[in-house]
C-alpha cells in the first residue's frame, strides 16, 4: 500500500475494502488504508460527519497511515467489534485499532444488554509495535452532506467544528488549514497515540481512552459468549452476529437494513439507495435469526419496536420506519455529490416507504408465530392486532402490489406476495385459532397460486401474467421455507428455473424482467443462501453444503458482505454491510445443522416450526440442562465482570 499523495484525494477502494465499526446508535466505515470515510453519530439515518465514501474530492475524512510504502493487514479483535489494522513499513510496524465506545448502561440488569450508553465516538489508537514509524494524520468533517466546508477553530487540546457540537480531541500535534487538520509524526515501540472524534469529546483523554475501550472489548465479548450456535460455521456465525448486533439501534430496537447510503448495485449507474432505515421485513426476520441463537432480548425489543407499527390503522402499516419509528423518509437528490465511483445520484431518504407490500403483513405474523414459539408472551391487545391484520389480508390479497424487491414499476400480481399472505392466514390460525373465514380464505388464496402462479412446466412463476410473459423471480425459492402445501415436485422444479434463467457462478440474479430502474445488477447475495435452503428442502445435502461453504468466501477479509455480488469479478456491491445477507447466511447456518442431525423432514414447516426443532435438536433434554448450566455460568462470570461493560 502506498499512500496517496493528497490525504483527501484519492481512488475509490473497493466496497469489500471497508470495515464496520459501531455503538448500537451509529456507524463509521474503516478502509485498509486507514481512511475512515463514512461516519454516522448518534443515529445510523444522521448528515455523517464523513462521508469522502460518496465523493472523494468533497466528503469529509479522518485518516492515519505510514508516509513510506506499507503492507497493511486487519481483523476484528476476537468477539468483538473493534477493529485492529497493523501496518508494516521498511522501518517497523505501526497498529491502529478503531472503535465507538459502547456500554451497557447503569440501569441495565444483569443480563441485560440492549439498555445501552454510547457517548457517540469515534475513537482511534495508535501504537508502536516495532521499529519507529512516521506517519500522517488528517482530519476533514463533512458539514451538511459536504455542502458546506468545514470551518475549524482550535480549542485547548483539541479542535472543533463551528456551527456543530463534534469536537476532535487527540494528543497528535494537529494544526488547522483551511477545511482540514493535519499533522506528521513519528511512533516508536512501545508509545500510543489517540484521536477521538465525537459529541461532548471534551472528556477525552489517555486514560479516558483506555478504559472505554475496555468497556466496549468487554461489552462485545460478553454479547457473544451468549450465542448458541455451536456447529462447524461458528467463527463466521459469530461475525454475522456480532455485525447484526451493531446494526440494531439501542433506543428503539429498530435494525437498518445497512449501514450506508447510495453504494451502487452497478458502478456508475443510478441503483444507489438509502438503506439506513428499518424495513419491518429486516426486523422480523432479525426477531427470528437473533432468538435462534439466544438474544431474547434483542428478539423482545424487535417485538416491540414491530408493535408499535401495529398501534395505528392496519392499512396505514408501512414496509419501513426511520430508527425512530419515523413515517415519512422522503427521499432527495444530493446532486452536489459524485457518488461512489461516479455513480450518481447519492440518495438520503428512500421514496419506496410509502409503496404498498402484501408480504409485510406475513413477516408481522411470521415474527409473531416465531416470538410466541420460542416462549414469548403474546397479550391480549396484541393477539387483537394480529386479528385485525389477518381481517385486512381478506380485503386486500387480490391486489397487485411493488413485492418483495419494491419494483419502481407498475404493481403487479406477484406470486411471492400472494404466498405471504397465505402465510398470514396459516399463522394467524395457529397463532390465534380458527376464526370464522380464515381456513377458506385460506384454501382460496393456494388455489389462486396454483391456478394462476405457475408455468405449463409446472414450476411457480414471478407474477400472474400471460404464459408467454412468465419471469422467474429469485425469491420464488423462497417458498419452500414457508410452509406452502406445495409438493416437492413443483418446489423442485421451480429451484431448476430459477437456476437455469438466474444462476451466475454462486450467484443469483433477482430477476430480469424491468422493475422501472434503468441498468443492471449484480448477484444478490441472500439469494444464494436462500438457494442453500432450497437444496436443503429436497435432501440435497452435499450440494447444499458446498454452495454454502463457496459463498464464505465471497465474504470480505473481516466476514462483511454488501448487497450483491459482481458475478464475474466477485466484487461486493450494493450498501454494506447489509443485514439481509448476514441473516442469510446465519439461517442457512442453522438449518444445516437441523438438517444434519434430522434430515430433510425438520426443515418442513414454518421458520417458528425450525427455530423450535433447532433448539431442541441442539439441546435436547440432557442439552437444554447442560445449555442452561453453561448459560448460568456464563451469566455469573458476566456479572462478575459486569463493572467492565457498564458505560
């Protein structure tokens, strides 16, 4: 690596180049060269204090690395979500290892860790490892999205941002010029410096430093030594948990779908999306990935963040929420940026919030089933708001809708919609009893599938149309998880369509019909997890299990994955690190365990019906007691420690 010669201008690394950091509140994204060119504070939806990722001329950056040629290598401290990069250089070897404080807070119990305190920092160390290292250091806020440049005022021992409450505070010698600060120095074995860049940085100091640190290594690694998974995959279970954790929002529950805006799914094209939002889709599979692996907490404020959608009229229930429970995300051009790699335009808000899905009510009553499955308790206004979904399904389901991948197009009459509010029905009568309507309505809407849903071939199709219109849709694979009473034969035959029209490599193209966007897109990567189970479904093991293991290595060097994938060159596109990936790959994960310890028969059903049969798959009765007392004495030595992890 050899570093450029501007601190503010440079090439664009690739997506997979980046790192996540984050305290259940915001974000920031580290590159192998030490730039950390995205950085949200507070809120993972805020203006970033950097944001150099969407513009590499304008945005807002802090970076850190050798003036001379170096080799650099990085991964996240075990169990944790701090990240440690160590550069190598002809004179000795230098560490930088990045984080955002986060703790769990005062009033937290103890095994509570979803009240959580983070001071809204970015914190940066550096230290000597051999040899003496000289380096630079600069810093450049991004002010309104870069529309403004940075005005800089020194304060004592630090530097702030007019106009803005963000302080740097560091004891690296920077100076101010102009919209930046800067700095040259020297490091040797041995000596540490700090940035801390944040809100109310004033406290910031050596010492501060060290013990926040501990509190946030301690915070992480107690989070996951409560997680259950314990198959051949659990180093990269473990990350895609630890990845998920960091994407939910403490003061609310809500997750977001990514941690980024406007990373293209074509590079120089116009697919950029803001994904910083929660998607009730995200969050209910999120309930289910989570209580799988043994976060009823997480799983309880998911639950709760999804009723709260719930309070208002049914048909005013929207596909997506700001983390704050917002409604209107409505979506703006930021024509003064360039985009990632020029691919404009960079987009806050996102304009699908308002666009009408049938398959959100069957997430809602999926997580419920799920929720209530793995011991939750359901009240009574609550079992009521799941009636008066299901009441709405018997008015609704006829409708053509965007779908799944919320098409920019016309509505149409999509057959992974329709078969999510069959799921309505069927859990909303397992969850609550039969009501009067439901079971017809129910029969009514498979024979409407099976009617008007399927090819001459016999394999189910994207949306109702005319045979010689018929699409194949990836998500059409899906269907095999969702309890259907669809045979096997028509479910196989639909996973070879699909594989024939969509497969490229490992991958799995969405669809390529038009959805009302101009350009293409790459391999998505769910899809291919999705696949996984699909293989699963008929038996097909060793095929299942390859796939799975290939599409590992299509992680990035710390385990993140974005959106897509490149399906020629593997590059990751799309916003990262995004969560539907990490919780296909973790549901894929599980059920492979099922599958090998029950066979094909335990992955019929619901993921309610899974996520039970996993639990006691992997326990058993002897193992729920053994699970228990290891539980007990990972929470007595948690409690033990609990002073570490409280911020």
């Amino acid at each position: 690596m050899t570093p450029p010669e501007s601190a503010s201008k440079r090439e664009y690394p690739p997506i997979g180049d980046y790192a996540a950091i984050g305290d259940c509140h915001g974000a920031a994204l580290v590159s192998t060269d030490g730039g950390i060119d995205w950085g949200c504070l507070g809120r993972f939806d805020a203006d970033p204090i950097f944001c150099r990722l969407l513009d590499a001329d304008r945005g807002g950056f802090m970076s850190a690395a050798p003036r001379e040629k170096a080799s650099a290598t990085r991964s996240y401290l075990d169990g944790t979500n701090i990240l440690r990069t160590e550069f190598r250089t002809s004179s000795g070897r230098v560490a930088i290892t990045d984080f955002m404080p986060v703790g769990r807070a005062p009033s937290a119990g103890p095994y509570d860790y979803v009240t959580l305190n983070a001071p809204g920092w970015i914190v940066r160390r550096i230290e000597g490892v051999e040899g003496r290292v000289d380096l630079h250091a600069a810093y450049r806020p991004s002010v309104a999205f870069a529309r403004r440049c940075a005005e800089l005022k020194a304060v004592p021992g630090g530097i702030a941002l007019e106009g803005d409450d963000a302080v740097l505070r560091s004891d690296l010698p920077l100076r101010i010029a102009g919209d930046r600060a800067e700095c040259t120095f020297s490091i040797g074995a041995g000596e540490c410096r700090y940035i801390v860049v944040g809100k109310a940085a004033a406290a910031a100091t050596t010492e501060r430093v060290d013990e926040l640190f501990d509190i946030t290594c301690a915070f992480w690694k107690e989070w996951i030594g409560y997680c259950r998974y314990r198959g051949p995959y659990a180093a990269m279970v473990r990350r895609s948990a630890l990845a998920l954790k960091l994407m939910t929002y403490a003061p609310t529950g809500a997750s977001v779908a990514a941690l980024t805006t406007s990373l293209p799914e074509e590079i120089g094209a116009g697919r950029n999306w803001d994904y910083r939002y929660c998607w009730v889709r995200d969050a209910s599979l999120m309930l289910q990935t989570l209580a799988s692996l043994g976060y009823s907490g997480e799983a309880r404020r998911f639950y709760e963040f999804m009723q709260k959608a719930l309070k208002g009229p049914v048909d005013e229930l929207q596909i997506m929420y700001g983390v704050g429970m917002e409604r209107e995300l409505h979506e703006h051009e930021l024509g003064h940026l360039e985009g990632y790699r020029g691919s404009k335009p960079v987009r806050t808000g996102n304009g699908a919030y308002d666009q009408r899905q049938s398959d959100l009510y069957g997430y809602l009553l999926e997580g419920a089933l799920t929720y209530s499955a793995l011991g939750g308790k359901i009240s009574a206004a609550e079992q009521e708001s799941y009636v008066r979904v299901a009441d709405f399904i018997t008015g609704c389901w006829l409708e053509p809708d965007k779908g799944l991948w919320e098409i920019r197009g016309e509505p149409q009459h999509f057959v992974h919609s329709k078969a999510m509010c069959w799921v309505v029905m069927d859990r909303a009568i397992r969850l609550l009893g039969e009501r009067p309507g439901w079971v017809a309505l129910r029969e009514r809407i498979w024979r409407d599938i099976a009617d008007h849903g399927r090819s001459p071939e016999g394999h189910f199709i994207q949306a109702y149309s005319a045979p010689d219109e018929a699409q194949l849709d990836a998500a059409l694979v899906q269907l095999a998880m969702m309890g259907l009473p669809a045979d096997l034969e028509t479910l196989r035959l639909t996973r070879e369509a699909v594989e024939r029209e969509l497969r490229r490599g490992d991958f799995l193209l969405r669809y390529t019909g038009g959805d009302g966007v101009e350009g293409k897109e790459g391999g998505f990567l769910v899809c291919s997890f999705w696949l996984v189970d699909a293989l699963l479904y008929e038996g097909r093991g060793a095929e299942a299990r390859a796939l799975f293991e290939r599409l590992l290595g299509h992680a990035n060097d710390v385990g993140l994955y974005a959106e897509e994938s490149d399906p020629e060159s593997g590059a990751l596109l799309g916003n990262f690190p995004q969560a539907f990936t990490h919780l296909g790959l973790v549901g894929s994960a599980v059920n492979l365990a099922l599958f090998e310890k029950r066979g094909a028969a335990a992955l019929r059903g619901s993921y309610a019906d899974r996520a039970r049969r996993s639990v006691w798959a992997t326990f058993g009765w002897k193992g729920v007691i053994s699970g228990l007392l290891q539980s007990r004495r990972i929470n007595f030595f948690s409690s033990r420690k609990s002073r570490l992890s409280r911020l």
